[in-house]
C-alpha cells in the first residue's frame, strides 16, 4: 500500500482503507473546514493574525515530510495481545464527545453572533481534541487488529502540529489579549523610559505614554507586542516541527521564539521613540510603524533559523 500510495498518490491510499478510517477522515476534513472558514475572517481583518493564511500550506508540507512515518505505522502489524484500556479508551471517547459537543456549542454561538472569538476558540479546541482521541479509539493496524500504544502515541506526535497549529491562529479572547497586552505595555515603557534616563534624553513617563520634547508618543502606536508574539510563536513552532524530533526542542523554539518577539519588539519600540524624539510623534506612524512591525517577526523567523544547527549539535560536532 505504501508503494501504492507513492505512485498513485493519496487517492489510491484512500480507496484501501475501511470505511471506519474513512469516517474518521471526512470527520476531521469537517471540522477543519469550519475552522477555516471561521478563522479565514479574523486573518482578513487583523493584521497580526495575517500570518495564519500560511496554516494550511504548512501543514500540508509537514504532513508531506512525515508520509513515510504515518505510514510506516498504519501498514505495521497491530498486537495480537494488546487488548483496550478501559481507562484510555474512557478518556478518548470524553474527548471525543467533549470535542463534538465544542463543534455544536460554536455552531451555536456562530449563527447567534456571527463571527466571534469564542465560535472560533470552540473550534479550534475541538479539531486537535478529534485527531488526537481518534487515532486512541480507531488506530489499527493493516491486520485489523488495535495498534499498541507506543504506535499510537507516536501517531499523535507526528499529528500534533498539523492539529494543534490552529489554537496559535486563532485570536486571543479580548479580555486575555488585553491583560497580556497590558502586562507588555508596562514592560516595554519602563524599558525605553529607563534608556532615555540613562542617555541623558528628556523624557517623562505619564503610565503608558512618554513625553518627549516634540510631543507625546504611547507605547501603544509602538505596540506591546501582543501582535508579533502570535505570529512569532507560529515561526517558531514550525521551525521546530520540521527540523527537530525531540519534543524538548521543539518546545525551546516556542521558547526562543517568545523571548525573541519580546526583545525585537523591545529594539522596535526602542527605535521608533528616537524616531518621534527626532522627528516627531506623527512621524511614526504609517510606513515607519509598519515596516518595523514586520521586521520583528522576520528578525525571529532569521535568528531561529540560525541557531538550528546550533541545537542540532552541528556546531558543536565540528
């Protein structure tokens, strides 16, 4: 089947399997679709969430680059002496139906309030919560027979980023996003007002604003960075599920990739007040503002890509 599958493509693959797989398939290709469909607006309309049009191309490459280990897993031999987990299989099928009812409670949400936050939350939640608890209850192998549970998990794992991607574009809770952008604010103020006081520069710090000697710029027009955290977080979890196994690096370029956004966005806000105290505080905005805004998340994306060989231990071998 998998030589079928590399000379037919996936169409031979599908044709092959039962029609329990088949279910399962259209199920999660269901919900995926109402997930982009109710994302798909938010990316249109907010600027930091743009980023999230690169979802599904790129999870169909890393799809594509794990082919071989799918499967490799789902034409392996299930175990004849494996029998359920009465616990496990208990805790997928709560997972299942707390995901299917998640569907159903942003359908409702959906036609009551038109496009939300929460319709898109609930939707998004519900999708890994489906792949993950179906490869639990229907993983089998080309016998017929359950996979055992090392095969499963590692089915998961190979998944988690193609499920797991869409809770990283969808829009933070308006009430989240606020305290984070809050809990930013106040860092990045104190940051510039602190270098301008060590400089020598006149300054003065009214809460979340600064005034300079030609006007009174907020951090705000410098952004917290709420809006390059996300997109920066993205980089950085597929960088990680392309080039590294091991769940510890994959984690540290989430890592690596927040403290990045943080101290760019830093470097920007940084950037822009010398501009304002230059030039002026309307001089920052447009142009200016914009082209700095980008220039954190493709700092990131560049640094990340750097230090790949460095945790592969390439540098360290030679």
């Amino acid at each position: 089947m998998i030589d079928s599958f590399k000379r037919d493509g996936m169409l031979s693959w599908y044709r092959e399997t039962s029609s329990e797989t088949r279910w399962v398939l259209w199920l999660w290709a269901g919900v995926l679709l109402l997930v982009c469909l109710e994302q798909s607006h938010w990316w249109r309309i907010r600027e930091d969430y743009l980023f999230g049009f690169l979802a599904l191309p790129f999870s169909w490459f890393v799809l594509g680059e794990r082919k071989g280990k799918i499967l490799g897993i789902l034409q392996g031999e299930g175990s004849p002496h494996w029998t359920s987990s009465r616990l496990g299989d208990f805790i997928a099928w709560v997972l299942f139906g707390g995901a299917l009812a998640s569907v159903a409670l942003g359908a409702l949400v959906r036609w009551a309030q038109g496009h939300s936050q929460p319709a898109s939350l609930l939707f998004s939640l519900a999708f890994p919560c489906i792949v993950f608890s179906s490869v639990w209850l229907y993983g089998k192998g080309k016998d017929g027979r359950p996979l055992p549970p090392q095969a499963r998990l590692e089915l998961v794992g190979l998944l988690a980023f193609p499920a797991l991607v869409w809770l990283m574009t969808t829009p933070i809770l308006s009430f989240l996003e606020k305290q984070l952008s809050l809990f930013l604010l106040r860092k990045v103020t104190v940051v510039v007002f602190t270098v301008f006081e060590v400089l020598g520069l006149f300054v003065e710090q009214r809460g979340n604003t600064l005034l300079l000697p030609k006007g009174v710029v907020g951090v705000a027009d410098a952004c917290s960075g709420i809006r390059s955290l996300m997109a920066c977080i993205f980089a950085g979890s597929f960088l990680g599920a392309v080039y590294f196994a091991e769940l510890w690096k994959k984690g540290l370029f989430v890592v690596l990739a927040c403290v990045f956004a943080f101290v760019f966005n830093i470097g920007r806000s940084l950037f822009l007040t010398f501009w304002a105290y230059k030039w002026g505080a309307a001089s920052i905005k447009g142009t200016v503002h914009d082209v700095t805004g980008f220039a954190v998340l493709g700092l990131t994306g560049l640094c990340l890509f750097m230090l790949v060989p460095l945790v592969e231990g390439r540098w360290i071998r030679g």
